[in-house]
C-alpha cells in the first residue's frame, strides 16, 4: 500500500514536470520561430532546436500519459486494497471461546 502512494506522487511529479517541458518547448517554438530572432541569435542552434520539435512533444506526450495512468494506479490501488479489507479474515478474536 505505501508503494502504491508513493508511486501516485512520483506520478504526480512526472505530470508536473513533463507538462512544464512540454510548455517549455512549446513556447521556444512560438518565440524563436520568427525570421526576427535570426539575425540576433545563433542560427544554426535555433534550427537544431526546431528540428526536434515534434520528437520531443511526441515524446513528453506519451510519457505524460503514462504519468497520469501512474497517479490513477497509484490511487486506486490503495483505495482497493482498503476497500477488500485483507486482514479481517485472519481475526482471532471472534474465534475465542467464552
């Protein structure tokens, strides 16, 4: 049960890192993408950048999927496992003799 929640926050930090890249990214694009910032900026290293554009989003995407499947697992699987209540069946005290 304890590695079931700490693996609904790991999931929670990747969504809010891989959410934080995929903005990140988002918005290289959007400013340096302009003929503007070539004539003041490296050139070479903005097309590097832009080039790999889509592989990244595509793949914080996906790994921000398997984040959120993380968190839901990760919540769910606690709330289960107290729901079945797995010990009760091993209670001794209602099989003592009076």
């Amino acid at each position: 049960m304890a590695v079931s929640i700490i693996s609904a926050v790991l999931g929670g930090v990747i969504i809010i890192c891989y959410s934080k890249s995929m903005a990140d990214c988002h918005y290289w694009k959007n400013r340096y993408s302009s003929p503007t910032y070539s004539y003041y900026y490296d050139h070479e290293r903005i097309t590097r950048k832009l080039k790999n554009y889509e592989a990244e989003m595509a793949i914080s995407a996906i790994i921000l999927v398997l984040g959120i499947a993380e968190l839901v697992i990760g919540i769910w699987a606690p709330i289960l496992c107290c729901w079945m209540k797995p010990c009760v069946c091993c209670d001794t005290r209602s099989q003592r003799q009076v």
